[in-house]
C-alpha cells in the first residue's frame, strides 16, 4: 500500500462543507448524543473531527456525532484535522477510530470489513482491526441479508471492556478467573476470560439478590 502523507494541523472548517461517510458503521443512541450535546453547550470544547477532502468539500472520517451535535447547536464552523488519505486507508480508519466510541450497525460493519477485506489478506487486516484474522474471514462470508445470519455475525462482534487494574487488584481477579477457568470449553483465552468474568459476576448478582430479600423479609423491631 503506498505512503500516505497525514497532516495533524488544526483547521477551521465551515460546515456546510463536511459530509458524512456512508458507510460509518459507528451509532450513539438518543441519550447518549444528547449528552454530548450538552456537553459542548456548556463547556464549547470539543475533540477535532478527521476529515479528508472528497469532492468539492470534505468527507467526515472521524468524528460524525460531534458534527451532527455543532450542527445542532448552530455552529457555522469546526475544528478540523484534514488527513489526505486514499479510500482503502479511509476504510481502515472507519473500521478502528470509531470502535472506539458508541456502537456498531452490523451491516455496515460487515460491508466495510468485506471490503477490506477484497484488498488485503485477513492475517494483515487483523494486525490493524480490532479483530482476529478469524473473525475477519467470518465477517466477509456473511450475508447481511439474511436475519439469521445477522443474529449469528451479532454472537461474533464482542464489545470491548477496558479497565485498569492496580497490582493488588490485578492478583485478586487473576486467582479468581483463573479458577473458574478451570475446565472451560472456550477456544480461545479472551473467550475464557470473558466467560469466566460474566460468571463471576453473576454469582456476586445472584447472593446480592438473595441477601436482599432476606434482609426485605426479616420482620422490623421497634
């Protein structure tokens, strides 16, 4: 793929001139956008969205909410970074910048994954993507027509969960998981872990909940 040359200048760009890429797969829901709507009234600060130029304007990489909520709130014009990049380095953008904040609409997930991959090996896709070369050849034989198969791609696109973990904290949960992974069937470790932290805690939710309703049925003294 050849070099592309990224600008991280700030610019100020008017806004009638952006428009969204199509094929974004990245969705906030109606609470969450109204958030950060309220976010930038109150405080005016917002990231800078990545563009690139497309057309007779420029085309949103990055950043498709914070758009739609300075549109809102009346916003002649935005702060910008304009990357001048190819489709196939858009497409790997699209697919990782906006993992990283609300959540995917399958069928454009897929779309754009089935395109990446008709240019690149899965092995080199999953080097860049937030996903295993596995997942990826999974992802681009799937129809996104067919509900069935659209229930099943939903199984496969994990949602990411990070935390941080102090060396005290990080011992605790590691003996913890690492005994009720004892004897799990999952394929692969992330898979275990997953499993076994989903248990965990249901098991600490299932005692909450009953020490409740003991505690709701014990008789009140005076």
């Amino acid at each position: 793929m050849p070099q592309t040359r990224i600008e991280n200048r700030v610019s100020r760009i008017a806004i009638e001139r952006l428009a969204p890429h199509p094929d974004s797969p990245n969705r906030m829901s109606k609470g969450n956008f109204a958030k950060l709507v309220r976010n930038i009234e109150r405080t005016g600060r917002y990231e800078p969205l990545v563009i690139r130029p497309k057309d007779d304007g420029f085309q949103i990489i990055n950043g498709h909410h914070r758009w739609r909520a300075l549109q809102e709130l009346g916003y002649k014009s935005v702060e910008a970074v304009v990357w001048d990049i190819d489709d196939e380095e858009t497409d790997i953008l699209l697919a990782t910048l906006n993992r990283l904040g609300g959540s995917n609409v399958l069928e454009k997930k897929l779309t754009l994954l089935k395109r990446l991959n008709r240019r690149a090996e899965a092995r080199d896709l999953a080097k860049r993507l937030p996903h295993t070369a596995a997942q990826i050849r999974r992802f681009a034989q799937m129809s996104a027509d067919g509900l069935t198969r659209i229930t099943s791609a939903k199984s496969v696109l994990a949602n990411p969960v990070v935390f941080f973990l102090d060396d005290a904290q990080q011992e605790i949960i590691g003996k913890a998981m690492s005994r009720v992974c004892e004897g799990r069937s999952e394929k692969t470790k992330a898979a275990r872990n997953a499993a076994a932290l989903t248990q965990i805690a249901r098991l600490f939710t299932e005692r909450h909940e009953q020490h409740v309703s003991v505690k709701n049925s014990e008789p009140s003294t005076l």
